[in-house]
C-alpha cells in the first residue's frame, strides 16, 4: 500500500477522503497550519515558506486540496487575494519541497474546479479541451492550475480534477440548500435556469483514489457526473424527499447581489460540463444520477 501526504485533510473532501484510503489499507499522512502531536499530522506554514520535511520525505503520492473557502465570506479585494495566495503559493511550497527532498514521488493528484470555466450559463457544454473564461473563479483555477503541472516538470505524474458542486450528508452546498427548505421557506434562486455541475462526494473521493492507484490518469479531468441539472430541478427534487412545498416566489438576482456581493455568481450562474474524457478511462460512478445521490445523501 502506499504512502499518502494530504493537505486540506480536515476539509469536507479531505476527512471523506483519508477515511475511505485507509480503508483500503493506504498510510495517511496529513499536513496541518496547527501543531501537533499527534501520529501521522505534520506542521506547515505556507507564508513562513515551512514544511516538515519529514512529510514530504516519506510521500509516495501528494493529494493537495488545500485552499481558502471560495463562498466563505464575501470577495473582497483581500478575500480574493487570499483565495488565490492559498492555493498558488501553497503548490509552488510543495513543488519546491518535493524538488528538494523527493525526486521520488510517484504521482501529484491536485483540486481545481469547474470554475475554470467561468460563471456563467450557456448552451456549451465545457470539455477539458476548453479555455479559461475571463472572470475571477477562472482566473483562480487557471493559476491553480498552473502551479499544479509544474510537478511534470520533475518528471512527477501528475493529476487534476475540475471539480463541480460536491454533495454530502453533512456541511457543503447541499447543506445550504437543504436546510431553508426543510422549514418550509425554500425557493429558486434567481431564474434557476443555472445549470449546477455536481458530484456525490464518494465518486470524488473514488476519482482521488483511482489517480493513485491507476497510472492512466494523467492530466486534467472534470470531477462533475454525467447528468446534466438545473438549480430548480435540483431544489424541487430535494422538496420532493422532504415532502415540502415550494410556495415562495424565486428570489430575484438582484436581491441575491446585493446579499452577497459579487460572489452572488457562484449561485446565480452555472453550464454544463462534460464527465466524457473520466468515464473513457474507466472509471464508474457509483452515483451516476441526480435522484439516487439525493437518496443516499438525505433519506434516512
């Protein structure tokens, strides 16, 4: 079994993640801001440019999902600085570490997100294969991205998943819209017309798993299911299993806008993205369709 370095392991995806590789019988290791005493929690500190080098040193293969919530607080000049820096400067400190210390690291599995894209909604239906958008979530992912295929310059395989709107039982987006529906007061945002790119957090964290564990992957992917939803088709289903109607009229884009500033985007805006070049190379999803991931997810 190998030995695995995550960062942002006390995240939703990274707690999911480790539980799941050390299920399979894979030693994890995790890269912590906090100090520790705990086994296998190595200290980091990106702006003091420090890692434990003992991390690293051990590493077979790096998952970095670290990086600052991008709906977290609202896009200020400094939020965005924050969301950028921490995911920018923390892969080139990895990158320079692994450099150093490491020139036998199997494999480098990183996040993005379909933001690459941009925010926006169209008729296109996004590929691997498409550019950038001009906006400040594809600006984001492109320098993430950036930062991550400096590994193949070392000769490092390397991966990164474009990741889309993650379902899970608890925290996360899925969370958010839940819980005003469940006391009687949901409704669509916007004119819900948003296409909204998804993924149940078991297939996520099965696409990390078979980068490691699979020398094919290689490259970019988009982390999104096959299915293609909207956010009113997404919220009247999750109605539906809670038995609750949606009587409030669609809260308007501009009131969102004025709530939550230009990062009303995230929510108001939202294509299609393409699961074609992952399912190619092999991979199956457990949770292929909208209705049974809302079943697993939010039935009893």
């Amino acid at each position: 079994m190998a030995s695995i370095l995550v960062t942002g392991g006390t995240g939703l995806i990274g707690k999911h993640l480790i539980t799941l590789l050390k299920k399979k019988g894979h030693h994890v290791s995790i890269l912590s801001r906090n100090n520790s005493n705990k086994e296998n929690i190595f200290q980091w500190n990106i702006e003091e440019k420090y890692i434990d080098e003992e991390a690293i040193k051990n590493a077979d293969y790096i998952v970095h999902l670290a990086g600052a919530g991008i709906a977290d607080k609202r896009w200020t000049k400094k939020r965005k600085e924050i969301i950028i820096n921490s995911r920018v400067f923390s892969t080139h400190l990895l990158f320079q570490k692994v450099k150093e210390l490491n020139p036998n690291l199997k494999g480098f599995i990183a996040a993005s997100g379909v933001g690459f894209y941009g925010a926006t909604t169209s008729t296109n239906i996004y590929t691997e294969n498409d550019v950038a958008g001009n906006d400040f979530l594809s600006k984001t992912c492109s320098l993430w991205e950036e930062s991550s295929l400096h590994f193949n310059s070392l000769n490092i395989r390397t991966v990164i998943f474009r990741t889309g709107i993650v379902l899970s039982k608890k925290k996360g987006a899925l969370e958010k819209i839940v819980k005003p529906i469940k006391m009687g007061f949901g409704a669509i945002l916007g004119n819900g017309k948003q296409y909204v790119p998804w993924i149940h957090i078991t297939d996520l964290c099965n696409m990390y798993i078979a980068a490691i564990e699979n020398e094919k992957y290689q490259g970019i992917y988009n982390a999104v299911t096959p299915e293609h939803t909207t956010h009113q088709n997404l919220t009247k289903q999750i109605a539906l299993i809670f038995q609750k109607p949606l009587w409030l009229p669609n809260i308007p884009k501009l009131f969102l806008k004025i709530i939550l500033g230009k990062m009303a985007v995230i929510i108001l805006e939202g294509s299609r993205v393409s699961s074609q070049k992952i399912t190619d190379i092999g991979f199956k999803f457990s949770f292929p369709s909208l209705e049974n991931a809302l079943n697993d997810l939010l039935k009893k």
